[in-house]
C-alpha cells in the first residue's frame, strides 16, 4: 500500500509516498480502505517539528473509508461498512478510558502524531476507535468531521458547559473548530456572535445560519463583546487554534492580540498571549 510519511522534520520536501505493507489485523480490528483523508493545522505542526514525534510516521488524523475485512473477535462492523477513525487513542485500561474521557488518559495519543496516522491506502482501526459514518454524507465529508468536532465539543460542552440563553464568540468562524463550534453552541442553544473574514462567511456554510448568527467583523469583534456584556454577565469564549488577530488594538486605542490557543472561559480572565489582560 501506499502512504504519506515524513523522515525528517521540514517544510512540505520533506513529505513522502512510500510504499509499505498493509498493515496485519490483530482480532479486535478492522482493515479499511481510506477514500478520504483530512488536512488538518496539526498535520503542519508535526510536519515543521513537534517534539516527540516518532519518526518515520504516516500522517493524518481523520480518516473515512469502508471495512474491507475484520478481525476474529469484531462484533459491530462487517466488511462493507462505512466508517470513520477517531483520531485519539487512551490505554483503555485506566478510569479515565473507562469511564469515557480517554483525551484525560496520561497515555493519550493522536493518529498522525503519537502513532502512524491515516494518511494511507489501507489502516488498521481498533474496533473501539472506530465510529459508523451516516449513509447521507460523503466520504470527503466525514473524514472533516472528527478531530475538530471533538475539539470543540471538549471546549463548549466539558469544560465551558454550555447551556440555552449563553453567549458565545467564536473567533474564526470559518475554520474547522470554528465552524463546528457554531454549530454545537447552536445545538444546545446558546447566542452565537461569529468572526471571520467577510469573504469567508460569504463562502461558507455559515451563510446558510445568517439569521441566527450576530456577525462582528472587520475587526470590531471584541468592541462588540465588551459593549454586549455590559448587560449579560456569562459569555462562552471558543477560540480555535488557528485564530488570528482580528485588527491590532480595541477601538479606544488599547492595544492587543487574541489568543492563540484552545480556551474556553466562564466569565474568567483571559490573559494568554494577550498585551494585556481581558475580563469578560
């Protein structure tokens, strides 16, 4: 089979097709075919230099395909099946993995980062890992689907608890996160107040949720956050990784930066890689 690899730290020179075996199926696993593979910033980020990644790795964390053989002790596929990778893996021993939170596993990794990645023509997926993929998407579709949407879900419903009558921003609307972040806010019913590029939510589906969405762009996002919590006092903060300054000081002249990580806040400060600290 073939697959995408990377030897050596670098820029995009350092990707490689390489020809491997196919991988042998132990007996609580599946042999799927891939038909789509996601891109994701994380793939960059091991690409360029992560520490810790074990090297020659096949990259990719999202996968969608069709089961082409299973194990001896698989129970809930057959060969045919459409199915999607998760793209993290605990031991499967500890409490945490038991009781259902394997990201909170000290031994939790990620395809593509930790371990070989689905980036290739054929992957083994432990039965656990793997998800049925609904009839009525594609396969381009649903490899999109699970590492962003379990970012977010982590983010609004774990740690943010996100509840109907919140507020939540969500800086870059248009990205993965982001868009996934709209949607979950929107499925538990909070407000959502949205920030992109104007010509990005023009093209994305974000469109279609115009109605229901308060769209603060051209750089007066957080103006506009300020000015709404004078009068609400819980505002969900989602702000994706791959966030960018939305112009470069607040509109009385205070300069800033938006974080540029994973945060989720309840009515805390925010005070990671910002000039100066927001209260919200």
């Amino acid at each position: 089979m073939k697959a995408i690899r990377i030897h050596a730290h670098g820029g995009v020179e350092q990707l490689r097709l390489d020809e491997l075996e196919a991988p042998k199926l132990g007996p609580h696993q599946l042999l799927v075919e891939v038909k789509a593979a996601a891109l994701n910033r994380l793939d960059i980020f091991v690409r360029t230099g992560i520490p810790g990644v074990p090297l020659p790795v096949i990259m990719g964390a999202d996968a969608a395909g069709v089961v082409r053989e299973i194990g001896s002790q698989v129970t809930r596929f057959k060969p045919g099946d459409r199915v999607l990778g998760q793209p993290g893996a605990g031991c499967g021993l500890c409490q945490q993995c038991k009781d259902g939170r394997e990201n909170y596993c000290l031994k939790y990794g990620i395809a593509g980062e930790h371990f070989d990645g689905y980036q290739a023509e054929l992957i083994a997926l432990d039965e656990e890992v793997a998800l049925p993929m609904p009839t009525r998407i594609s396969f381009e579709e649903g490899a999109a689907i699970p590492l962003v949407y379990l970012t977010a879900w982590e983010m609004l419903v774990n740690k943010a608890r996100v509840k109907p009558g919140d507020t939540v921003l969500v800086i870059a609307a248009s990205s993965g996160v982001g868009s996934a972040a709209v949607e979950i806010a929107k499925l538990y019913g909070a407000r959502v107040i949205a920030t992109a590029g104007t010509a990005k939510l023009e093209k994305c589906w974000l469109g279609h949720l115009a109605g229901q969405l308060a769209l603060a762009c051209q750089g007066r996002a957080v103006d506009s956050l300020r000015q709404h919590q004078r009068s609400r006092s819980k505002v969900r903060f989602a702000v994706p990784v791959s966030a960018a300054a939305i112009g470069d000081r607040f509109h009385d002249g205070t300069p800033w930066r938006s974080a540029a990580c994973l945060e989720a806040c309840r009515g805390r400060k925010i005070a990671r890689h910002c000039r100066q600290s927001v209260s919200l």
